[in-house]
C-alpha cells in the first residue's frame, strides 16, 4: 500500500509517497513557484532514497500543473518509482486549521473542503493553499483515489475550556469562535507516541512535554494519552519567540506601536509574523545556525536573541511541569531541537533542580533518534526527530480502512 503524502502552500507543493507495508519513504519532493506572477517557470525536485534525482522547469500556473508534474517525476522520469499513479492507494493532506469542526482526519468531500476554505480566516496562509491542492488532486485524478485531511489542530480539540478560553468576553468565542486552537498537532502526536516507546509504556500512564522547535516553535504538554495544553493558540503566532514571530506578548503594545506608527491591523500582522522573533531581535537572521555562528562572533543582538528564545523555553517548560504536577520525558524535535545540542543543554540546566541530567556524549547526536539523560537522570530526555509525513501516512490508513 503505498500512500501520496501533500503538504501544499501558497506557491508551494510537497510531497512524499510512504510505502505502508514497511513505512519506507519511496520518494519525496518539491514543486515551487506555482501561480509565479513574475513571468517566472515553476519547477520541481523530485528525489529517491537511492540518490536519483529528476529536476526541471515548466509553466505552474496552477496547483493542476505541479500535480501534473509530479506524476511525470514518478512514472516516467529518470527518477521514476511507480509504472502508473493507479498504484497509489490514497492521498492524505495536511491542513493546519481545522477549528472547533475537525476533531479527526476525515475523507474529503465537497462539505469537507467548504469546511475547510470557511477557516480559511484562521489561518489564512495555509488553509486556503490546501482547498486549492484538494481540488487540483481532484481535477487531475478523480474521485477514484480516496483522500484523506489530516489536520494539524485535531490532537489539540482534547484541551479543557480552562485551557483553551481566552478571558475575553464570552460572546466573542460564541460568534467568532476565538479560542485557543493549537497547531504542530501531527508533530506532536506523532514524537510523543515514539517517546512512550522508547519509554516502554503505554503514553496514557505518562506525563510528557513534547518541543517541536523550528522556524515555527511550539510546546505541548501531553497527559492521560492526550494533549493537555499547548503554547501557541487562537494561531501560530502565540506562544514564545520564533525565527519571525513574536509569540506572546501585552497586547496594549500593539495597540500602542499602531498609535505611534499610524498602523492598519494588516501592518501590526505582518510585523508580529514576519519581522519579530529571533529575526527582528537580532537584526540579522531567522536561521538558528547562523545566529549561533554571530553570536560566537560576538553579535550581541543575535546572542541576545537566543537568550531570549531560550528563557521563553524554560518558562513554558516549566509552566507545564507545574500545571501536569510533574513529567516522566522531555522531547526536543524539529530542525533546531534536533540539530542544537548546546540549546538542549542550556534548557535542561534550569530543571537540574528536579534531578535532570544531560549524558553530554549522546546529546552531541544531531537528528537522529536517541536518549540524551543519563541513566541517573530523574526526568528521561530524548531527541526524536519528527515525521509528520508518516504521520499523515498513518491516519490516511486508518481512515480509509474504515
């Protein structure tokens, strides 16, 4: 059973196709520049596990285009996997919104994909994207592959109202829906599955927080198999700094910035997604490694930056312990908790108070899956790196096997 993996974006499509007897990547890829407005060829990278590689450039006008794309790249390119897409068995996208509607995958249908371009608000540079690679999937290939939406907020849906209500007046989250909804949820779910594996246990007997740390960073407190709380909200934006965005802070700065620089809410939005976090502290960079690199340099905004980030870490750690009355692991995933041992170790400094400690030898491991607490260590840590494309793979199985 092999399944077609999508996550798409705006001008964006990428892929993976996962065999499910193994669980093995067969391919993976990226279609870019789609819908270019600039005159611009869209083109693709299409690569397989044993080194072959197809490349090319081709008009995208499209999402239609780029699927049509990548069908050439798996059937008859030099790179090809399959004779035929007819031995895809589904299709499973990821959708980041799926509100209060979604608590579950589902199959697409045209009440579904109304469903979805409607949150569109919620997240309006990633859910209207995907309506638009659900429907070019159905123009290129019909209704005779089943699909499946996978959604990035369901894992979220068990959190309690105390959780997820904001303290604003009630009748806003009545008309408007305005809550906490949560995203990496696929992440999430999926690293700490893997942690109570490699626990031994089952996952509702454990108290975990897991730390899906990237350009997009957010933490999750998972207790009783489900998800307690989690660090970013009503979207991405909440929650501690990231490469570009600001994460939490008092609104009546931004209330006072749009006084002071005659802001329209689109100008405080693009400023809060786009210009903050470690980007707009440093003045240099988003990219992790290369503030490490300047802040080894001496570039005391970029050193400056990762402090910061790291402190809002601890904290949001910490709350979680507090609120969960305690944690059994630690997981740090995502390209930077992954590939930075050195963030890793000055988190878990701050919770030597609890008996953590970090094996300095497996914790220099970039990417791979691993313990990194001594065997002493009160509180387990692991890195485990993410797979949300096999994630999505899975809950593509279990639906359509329904």
């Amino acid at each position: 059973m092999k399944i077609f993996v999508v996550n798409a974006g705006s001008s964006t499509l990428k892929y993976q196709v996962i065999d499910m007897s193994d669980e093995s990547l067969v391919c993976k890829g990226i279609c870019d520049r789609i819908g270019a407005t600039d005159g611009s060829l869209g083109s693709i990278t299409h690569k397989t596990p044993d080194g072959k590689k197809y490349e090319a450039e081709m008009p995208m006008p499209t999402h239609a285009e780029a699927f049509e794309s990548v069908v050439y790249a798996l059937t008859k390119s030099d790179a090809k996997v399959m004779d035929s897409f007819d031995e895809i068995t589904a299709i499973g996208h990821r959708i980041v919104q799926g509100g209060s509607i979604f608590s579950d995958s589902c199959l697409v249908t045209p009440e579904v994909i109304d469903d979805i371009e409607e949150l569109g608000e919620l997240a309006p540079l990633h859910n209207p994207p995907h309506v638009l690679a659900i429907r070019a999937c159905l123009k290129t290939f019909g209704d005779k592959i089943p699909q499946v939406v996978v959604f990035d907020t369901s894992f979220h849906q068990t959190l309690q109202p105390r959780a997820y209500m904001y303290a604003l007046p009630y009748e806003y989250y009545e008309k408007y829906g305005i809550r906490k909804y949560g995203a990496h949820g696929t992440s999430h779910k999926y690293v700490s599955d893997r942690a109570a594996v490699m626990e031994g246990k089952d996952k509702k007997d454990l108290k975990i927080i897991t730390c899906h740390l990237g350009s997009g960073c957010s933490i999750s407190a998972i207790k009783d198999g489900v998800c307690f709380d989690t660090s970013m909200g009503f979207t991405p934006l909440d929650g501690f700094m990231m490469g570009t965005r600001c994460g939490t802070m008092d609104p009546s700065v931004l209330t006072y910035l749009a006084k002071k620089e005659n802001l329209s809410p689109d100008d405080i939005n693009n400023i809060c997604n786009k210009k903050s976090g470690t980007l707009g502290i440093s003045c240099l960079t988003n990219d992790n490694r290369d503030l490490v690199d300047a802040a080894a340099a001496g570039n005391e905004k970029a050193a400056l930056a990762l402090e910061m980030q790291r402190y809002q870490i601890v904290k949001f750690i910490g709350s979680y312990i507090a609120a969960m009355n305690g944690v059994d692991c630690i997981v740090f995933a995502g390209g930077i908790g992954e590939n930075n041992p050195e963030l890793r170790v000055d988190i878990c400094k701050n919770f030597e108070y609890m008996g953590i400690e970090i094996d300095p030898v497996p914790n220099k491991v970039r990417g791979e899956e691993i313990k990194i607490s001594t065997a002493n260590s009160k509180v387990n840590v692991y890195v485990i790196p993410t797979n949300e494309e096999l994630a999505i793979a899975r809950d593509t199985v279990r639906i359509i096997s329904k």
